[in-house]
C-alpha cells in the first residue's frame, strides 16, 4: 500500500478521458485501478491499495480468485454463449447446485440484480393473480423505506431516494412503502391483495441499515398469515458477506424467493437468479419471461465455483470471524466524528456527523479504497478473503482519516 497523493499524468490522462466521455452517472474517487490480486488493487501509477469496498461485495471472494479464474478460463476454451435457445452442459447442474444451497425447487436465471428483482417483481404478481386469485390488475407489493434495488423505471418508482427517483415519471403503480422496521406499519399496508413484500433483509445502499431484532421474523409471518410472497432481495447481503450464506439465517428466515447476484458471479461476469420452490416458479411457460444472456455457459461455470466455495463454509466462517474483530475496532475508535456504527459480519456503515467524502478521499491518500453513500454514511465491505492483519492495517488508517 502506498501512502501520498494519487496523482500523476496516466491517471490524469484516463480520468479526463472519462470526464469527457462519459456519462456522470457516478462520482468516484480519483484513482484509476489496472490490475487487482486477492484484497488489493493496483492503479495505473503503480500504487497499491487495500480494496474495502469490493465492488459493492460483487467481490466476496477477492480479485481474481485462483478457482474462479480457472473455472472461467476452462470455460472460455470451451463454449460461452448458445442463448437459452439450447441447454448446454453447465445449466442444469447450475441451476441443481444453486436451488440446493438455498433448499429450494428452481432457478430462474438473470444477468444483473436489478433484473433479478424485476424477475422477482413479476414472478409475485403472475403467481398473485394464477394462484393466489387476485382480481386483474389489483396485485400490491409492499416495499420498505430506504430501499434499494436497482435503477430501473419500475424498481425506481418505489424508490424514496429523490436521487434515484427524480424526472423518471410517470411511475409504475402497484406499491406501498412503509417505514423499514416499523411491524405496525407494516401490518396495515398488507392486504388479501397483497402479493408480496420485498425487503433487504440489510438495507446497503442505505447505510447498512439493520432491522430491529426479529423484525425479518415478524414480516415472515405476516407473509404466511395473508398468503403473500417474502421476496428477500439478497443481492448484497447474500452468499457470505454477513457472516451466514444468507443475511436471513440470523433470525431462522427462509423467504419465498431468494434474489440473488452480485457476488454469484465472482467478480468475473455478471450472474444473478431468483430461487423458489416449483410452486412459485412453475407459473412461468416458455415465452412468457427470459434473457439471452441469462444462464449463459460462462457464468454458470463461474458460479458453479461461487457455491462450490460457498458450500465450504470456510468464507462464511471468515466473515462471522473478521467481522467480530472489524466491529470491536470500529465501535472503540477514538473519534467525535462518528454519530453511529451499523452492520454484520464483514460489513459496516460508519454514519459520520459530517460528509463522508473528504474522509474516503483521506482514506485513498492513505492506501485505502473505501466509499461513501448518502453523503453522510462511509462503508466497508472487504472482501472475505482478506488477511486479519491487512484488516488491522486498513482500520488504523481509518483512524488516522477521521
């Protein structure tokens, strides 16, 4: 890791690049990255970070992890695309593999996760009206505050974020948002037309934001008494990242529909699903849903590795035991700037009681890549493969930047 400012003439010459050519969709910090190895990447200046953000925990298992570039490299000599036009050799034991880790029936899979929650979004309301008997056009599913799940049309409509909301109008109708955590409120927005209710079982982007104790209990239940779905957006908090395959173990939880993405493809190729039982999915008939790119030969070899790890245990393990450390450290920090420390495993929100950017601009200057969310809020989501004491590293920087 190095420690100083990040500037110099290739990363000047690639952001102007960007600058000019790009949409500004995003803001990120002013550090081009060329290459990543485990917890660390390197930008095109030579200098070395230690990554605490993992692409959002796209990147669970590090850069370029060994058995998931070997798995897709075998795969690349062999075949990568047929459109889901054919089956081909890695489909049905990927969708056997994944439906087993999440002890249900079926896979239905996708590209991205906002897709996944669309693929979900639809799957509730198609199963509300052929099985459950919702009149036409009357399905409601319920959404939480702070939410978030994508940026399209549809999952923006029921967003309560003005950012990702404004000027995308009209919105799709069909949902009703309450306050995250809030049970009475809850229980007043479902209905016998309610087909589902979708929730972070952690909301991220959000800051971290975890559910009162027994709250996901509470709305698994009311799900089972009014005949609706639990669709549990899992796309962040899944497959090892809070200490537990999924963020819904820690209350005994098993949703309806698990969504899955992000960290299923590696950190290689984008892969996302929705799991459920035959029930639930069977109500799709050919035509009626799909994607070229979904279950493509390519990321079903990359994710048949992801549950392969995952059925280990060992990064599950890793996150419950680094996330321990990592929330001892953050919540003895000697500082006045943090107003409160959220999260599980090896993820956390620091909600400062100022910005956060000019504390993850000091933190790059520090050799660590951290990022804020909004404005107020600096998380840390490393990957699980990181060592103990680079995690130590990281956290005495963190203390130097604030």
């Amino acid at each position: 890791m190095t420690e100083g400012s990040q500037t110099g003439p290739e990363t000047e010459r690639l952001r102007t690049l960007s600058e000019e050519h790009s949409a500004h969709n995003y803001h990120p910090l002013p550090v081009v990255i060329a290459e990543g190895d485990g917890a660390f990447v390197t930008d095109v200046e030579g200098r070395r970070y230690l990554d605490m953000l993992s692409a959002y925990s796209a990147v669970n298992f590090g850069h370029r992890n060994p058995r998931l570039v070997a798995a897709a490299r075998e795969q690349l000599d062999r075949v990568t695309l047929v459109s889901r036009a054919f089956d081909h050799d890695q489909f049905g034991p990927f969708c056997a593999e994944l439906a087993e880790l999440c002890g249900k029936d079926m896979v239905l899979p996708m590209n991205t996760g906002a897709e996944a929650v669309e693929t979900a979004l639809k799957t509730a309301r198609k199963w509300g009206y052929e099985v459950k008997g919702v009149p036409a056009d009357e399905a409601n599913i319920v959404t939480f505050v702070g939410n978030f799940h994508g940026r399209t049309t549809t999952i923006v409509s029921f967003s309560t974020d003005p950012v990702a909301k404004a000027s995308y109008g009209p919105y799709t109708p069909g949902f009703r948002t309450v306050p995250y955590g809030d049970e009475d409120a809850l229980r007043g927005a479902v209905d016998g037309s309610t087909v589902g209710v979708l929730v972070e079982p952690i909301q991220g982007e959000a800051g971290v934001v975890v559910p009162p104790p027994g709250y996901l209990r509470a709305v698994r239940d009311l799900c089972t008494e009014h005949g609706a779905l639990m669709l549990a957006d899992e796309v962040q908090t899944g497959l090892g990242r809070t200490g537990t395959t999924f963020a819904c173990e820690h209350e005994d939880v098993v949703p309806d529909v698990y969504i899955l993405g992000k960290a299923l493809g590696g950190g290689i190729v984008p892969v996302s699903a929705i799991v459920a039982d035959a029930d639930v999915l069977g109500v799709f008939k050919p035509g009626e849903h799909g994607s070229t790119f979904g279950g493509n030969p390519l990321a079903c070899a990359v994710a048949r590795e992801v549950i392969a790890m995952l059925n280990t245990g060992e990064y599950q393990a890793r996150s419950r035991e680094l996330g321990a450390y990592l929330h001892e450290r953050l919540h003895a920090l000697d500082t006045d700037t943090i107003r409160e420390i959220r999260g599980r495993g090896l993820w956390a929100g620091i909600e400062l009681n100022g910005l956060a950017r000019p504390v993850s601009e000091r933190l790059m200057d520090l050799g660590v890549l951290a990022k804020e969310t909004h404005d107020t809020t600096l998380r840390l989501a490393p990957p699980l493969v990181i060592e103990k004491k680079d995690l130590e590293w990281a956290l005495d920087r963190l203390q130097k930047a604030l």
